[in-house]
C-alpha cells in the first residue's frame, strides 16, 4: 500500500456500530439521567433494547433511571409546594391537568404517588401537583423512591425483553438494530411533537375560551357625576 492510500484509510470513518457504541461509553449513560430526569419513557425504552444489544449495561440502566426519575420528581414536588400555582398557570394544558390531577390525589394520595409514572402525560404536572396538595414531604420521599424503583425496573426490563422478543421473530436483530434504533427514535419525536400540537390546540381553546367570556360579560354603565354647586 502506497503512502496516499495509507493517508486515505486514516481518515475512513469507522462503522456505525462502532461510533454509537464509542459515543453511548461516552454519553449515553448521562444522557440516560438527564432524560429521565425530565421525562423518561422514550429514553429507558431506547436504552433497555441498547442494553439487549450490548451496548449498555441493564443493570446500571435501571440504577441511572432510578436516580434521573426520582430526583427530578422530587425537584417538582418542592417546586409545587413552593410554586405551584404560578407552575400550572403558566401553561393551559398544565392547568387542566393539575387541577384534574388535585382531585385524584385527594381520593387515592398514596396510590397516585407510586403510579404516576405509568400514566402518559402526568409525569411533569403531578408531582407539582402532590406538592401543591401539601402531600407529606418525608411521606413523599419514601414513596416516591419506591414508585421511582418499580417504573425503572419495569419498563427497562420490558425494553430489555423486547429485543429479545425482535430477535426471535427476525433471527439475529445485528443486522436490523439501526433500524430499530431509528424506529424508536422517530417514534419518540412522533409523541413529542404530538404533545407540542395538543398543547397548541388547548392554548388556543382557553385563549378562545377567555375571549368569550369576556366578550360575555355587560359593559358596566358609568354614572354621570353631578356637578358639586
């Protein structure tokens, strides 16, 4: 091999297997914490079929989510305590959610503590709203650590076995794992943006909404002053 094709293979890229596995040894666990620590359903899904594949580790999967979802949810419930008013105000879609959310925690508090987590939506406006209902802190703390536990035991190992179950259906899922990688990104950004378009349309309802109820309510009638002689 000639110096010019030595100097050409240098700068060949390597294959994508390789750079994603390079760049999920650099990243991918701290990318794991910090989406969990918003959100989390798309991000343990994606990582628990990377786990499979063996770019990641199950176990520290599950450990990383744990701590991204519990100190994020925690982080919301003093902010609702705090703010929580103010929070919900400031979206109309949080605030339906939040008073819808007031009267599920005063029937069931402790259920919805631990389950919140597996209801698609809640996962933001619920803890802001435990911690408006003046729910117990030390209460919360340990109930939410357990909720937090199970959600990120549960849904990173269904992740883990759905890989499993996509390679018994397909053979060796090492020749589709791109595929699928894609397919769960795009379906990740498909919730997202059709979360971003409900809140859109309900902006404009409650924008409507106040609009007509003031269009709705009778000009007061001003007096006129008399003329003090």
């Amino acid at each position: 091999m000639n110096l010019r094709e030595g100097v050409g293979c240098a700068f060949i890229s390597p294959a994508p297997q390789t750079m994603l596995q390079q760049f999920l040894h650099d990243f991918g666990y701290f990318a794991l914490f910090l989406g969990t620590f918003f959100e989390g359903e798309t991000i343990l899904v994606l990582a628990g079929f990377l786990a499979f594949r063996g770019y990641m580790d199950i176990n520290l999967v599950v450990v990383v989510a744990f701590f991204g979802s519990y100190a994020g949810d925690q982080l919301w419930y003093y902010m609702g305590r705090k703010h929580g008013r103010k929070l919900l105000a400031r979206k109309p879609r949080w605030q339906l959610m939040g008073d819808k959310a007031l009267e599920h925690i005063r029937k069931h508090p402790d259920i919805w503590v631990l389950s919140f987590r597996f209801v698609y939506g809640l996962r933001t406006v619920m803890p802001v709203a435990i911690g408006l209902s003046g729910y117990p802190p030390l209460r919360y703390l340990i109930l939410n650590g357990i909720g937090a536990a199970i959600w990120a035991a549960a849904l990173g190992a269904a992740a883990y076995h759905f890989g499993a179950v996509l390679e018994g259906m397909l053979g060796s899922v090492k020749k589709y794992e791109l595929w699928v990688l894609g397919a769960l990104l795009v379906l990740g950004l498909v919730l997202w943006l059709r979360r971003r378009v409900k809140n859109a349309r309900i902006a404009r309802e409650a924008c409507a909404e106040a609009k007509a109820r003031l269009a709705a309510e009778p000009t007061p009638v001003q007096t006129p002053k008399t003329p003090i002689e």
